[in-house]
C-alpha cells in the first residue's frame, strides 16, 4: 500500500476527521482515504453526467424557426425550474 503525507493539513480539517474516525472506529488515515474516495467517486459521476448532458445537447437541432429570442426565453424558463 502507497504512503500519501500532506504538509499544511488545516487543524480543523484534521480534527474533524479524527472526530469522524473515533465515531466510526476507524483509524484516522483509513477515515480519510474512505473520505478521498467518497470525493473521486463523486467527482467522476457529476463529470460524467455532464458530459452525457453536454453530447445529448449537442445532438439536438433546433428548428429553422426558433430565432434567438426565444433561446433566451427558454433558457430562463430552465433555469427557473
């Protein structure tokens, strides 16, 4: 298994994962490796969501008759949902 040291780790940030290692009975570093995993697996689920959303937008083609306008209209209309 690799070694990871971080330097400049903020006290708080520490404490708060010492706090959540004793309350799961864990030691502090398997708490903060289930932590950084937790945070990758989260990132590459909302990075590959976008990028789902980012090749179905693009596939889309608009009518000839919508005009700008009401590409604005529409994007507000999402955007208050």
């Amino acid at each position: 298994m690799a070694l990871l040291q971080v330097r400049n780790f903020p006290d708080q940030m520490y404490r708060a994962i010492s706090e959540l290692a004793r309350a799961e009975r864990r030691s502090i570093g398997r708490q903060a490796a289930l932590l950084i995993e937790k945070g990758l697996a989260a990132s590459g689920i909302s990075a590959e969501k976008r990028r789902i959303a980012l090749e179905r937008a693009m596939r889309r083609e608009l009518p000839a008759t919508v005009k700008e306008a009401d590409l604005t209209r529409m994007i507000r209309e999402d955007r208050d949902q």
